[in-house]
C-alpha cells in the first residue's frame, strides 16, 4: 500500500510542477515575438493581421488565454504548430526518437568510461594515470559542450573525414512507428560524434563523483571489517565498496539524464541532428509559440517522470530508505 501512496502522492506533485511550468511557458510567449511576422510576412495590411489576430485569439486577455490553453492541454492538445500546420505534440514526438538515441548513446558512452575510470583514480590515486584523468576531468567541466562539440567535427569530420559530421544517417523503422539508427552501421557512425559531445558534459563529474564515493566507501568500518575477514582485495572493493558507491550515482545519474536532454539543444545544433533540440532552435526563431510551449512541457513532464523513478530505485537499492508512508 506504500507504494501505492507513494505514487499519489508523486502525482499529486506532478500535477502541480507541470501546472507552473505551463504558467510560465505560456507565460513568456509574449517576449517571442509576433508569430504573425512568420505566418503572413510583411505584405498583409494591418487590419488583416488585427483580424487574424482575433481568429487566433492573440488578442484575448491573457487569463483566458491560459484558460483555454489548459482546457485543451488536459485533452492532449497542446495548439497547432504554425509552421507545420499540425498538433505540436505529434511534431515533437516525431523528433523525440532522435533525441532519445542521442541521450541513450551519451548515456551509455559516459556510464562505460566513468565507472572504470572512476574506481580506478580511487584505488591507484598517487599514479600518474590517475593524475592525468583527473587533470582532463577538470579541462572536461571547464570547456562547453558546443566547443567540444565542433573540435570533434572539425578533427573527425573535416580534417580525418573518419566519421560523418552532420545528419543522423540511414534508419530503420521499429514496428511502434519510431525509427532508430542503432541498427544501421551508417546510423552508428553518425550518432558517435554527436553521442560523444554530449557525454563531454556528465564524464568529468561522474569520473569524479565515483572517485570521490569510492574513497569515501573504502575507508569505512564494514571495508575494514570485510578486510579482516580475509576476503580477497577484488571482493571488497568491487562487491562491498563499489556496490555502495552505486546509490549516490544512481540518484545523480538518473537526474542528469534529463539534464542531458535539456543540453541536447546545442549538440543538436551544431550536429544538425533532427531532434527535439535543434526543432526547438528552430521554432524560437520562426516564432512558433505552441511549439515552444510544447516543447518546454514534454521537457519538463521527462523531468518528473525520471525523478519519480530515481527515487523510487533509490529507495529499493538502498534498504535504509523507506518510501514514505511504510512502516520501520
């Protein structure tokens, strides 16, 4: 029954974090622009750009506005691109495939170097390897993932031609309707560059925050007390120390894939890779606001989805950590 509550009580705060971010998405469509300027450029008179604007109810008061956007919204409707001349949601969802392969190459190119590089700048601290890993970690965290991102082009695009720079490539339709590039070698090539830009921004801080729990780990009593037992160096650190360095990582890690899905927007840009980031790009410079808005929603809405499920792992890997609402 806890984790019934439990996930109540996690809507219930859902429903309020996606109520404020729609007040305030909806709130800054006014500082974008006139969509009219996209809609019907510059040759329309202005009494025809006051009647479109009554057709679409830009002149409405603000209240009402919302009103009728959140009405809509409750029904899946989130406005109709002015652009594409479709619902927005159905034009991200077409992009969101794209996106979702990126964060899951990035995800599991900085997950497969950090873990291992991690562990072993704790275990071997004082070597010079371990040094130089955590010298490049800082460089890492300093440089921007858009300056990474273009030297990887200009070296592995331009200068080696070893790997396609732009585009996302041959792909391969699955029977939901998503396409993916993962079963295509030419997907493959041109998702390792852009994939490899994007883990830049989590490999430093995850090198680190690994080194930093195992070291802590390994100086605590129950290290100690399964050395005095006599088990084998490899089965304390990597069974007693690691497993318990995996809690603090789960947490951030599962938080900080929905940062990488925000920071796709630069990556996307420069890799020209036709997901949700490089749509949003565009939808902010044709002023297309219910794009904008969507957009900024199905965001926000990943948001409170993948920390639900953080805290709710969090609490089944860590026994000390009840949900709330179960008894001791």
């Amino acid at each position: 029954m806890h984790i019934i509550a439990f996930l109540i009580r996690r809507a219930l705060q859902a429903v309020i974090v996606m109520f404020v971010i729609s007040l305030i998405g909806f709130s800054i469509q006014g500082n974008l622009g006139d969509p009219l300027r996209e809609l019907v450029g510059q040759s329309v008179s202005e009494a025809e750009r006051q009647l479109l604007r009554d057709e679409l109810g830009l002149n409405d008061p603000f209240l009402i506005q919302y009103a009728r956007f959140l009405g809509n919204a409750l029904q899946g409707d989130l406005g109709t691109s002015y652009f594409f001349k479709r619902p927005a949601l159905d034009v991200i969802m077409d992009k969101f495939p794209a996106t979702l392969e990126l964060v899951i190459g990035a995800t599991f190119i900085f997950l497969a170097l950090s873990i291992p590089g991690g562990i072993y700048c704790a275990i071997n601290r004082d070597k010079w390897i371990a040094k130089t890993i955590m010298t490049g970690s800082i460089i890492g965290i300093s440089v921007p993932v858009f300056l990474t991102a273009i030297f990887l082009v200009w070296i592995f695009g331009v200068e080696l031609q070893w790997l396609p720079a732009f585009g996302r490539g041959d792909t391969v339709e699955m029977p939901w309707g998503w396409d993916t590039g993962f079963l295509t070698l030419d997907g493959l090539a041109h998702l390792l560059l852009p994939s490899i830009a994007l883990s830049s921004i989590m490999l430093p801080l995850f090198i680190r925050l690994i080194r930093a729990e195992m070291m802590e780990a390994m100086g605590t009593d129950y290290v100690r007390f399964a050395r005095a037992k006599g088990l084998s160096t490899r089965r304390v650190r990597y069974v007693h120390a690691f497993r318990n360095t995996l809690l603090p990582v789960v947490t951030v890690g599962g938080l900080m894939i929905g940062t990488l899905i925000a920071y796709t927007i630069l990556t996307e840009t420069v890799f020209q890779w036709p997901g949700m980031g490089f749509l949003f790009l565009e939808a902010v410079n044709r002023v297309d606001t219910p794009l904008i808005i969507a957009y900024i929603i199905v965001v926000g809405l990943i948001f409170v989805v993948v920390n639900t499920i953080v805290d709710f792992v969090y609490t089944l890997i860590n026994p000390m950590v009840k949900l709330p609402g179960a008894k001791s």
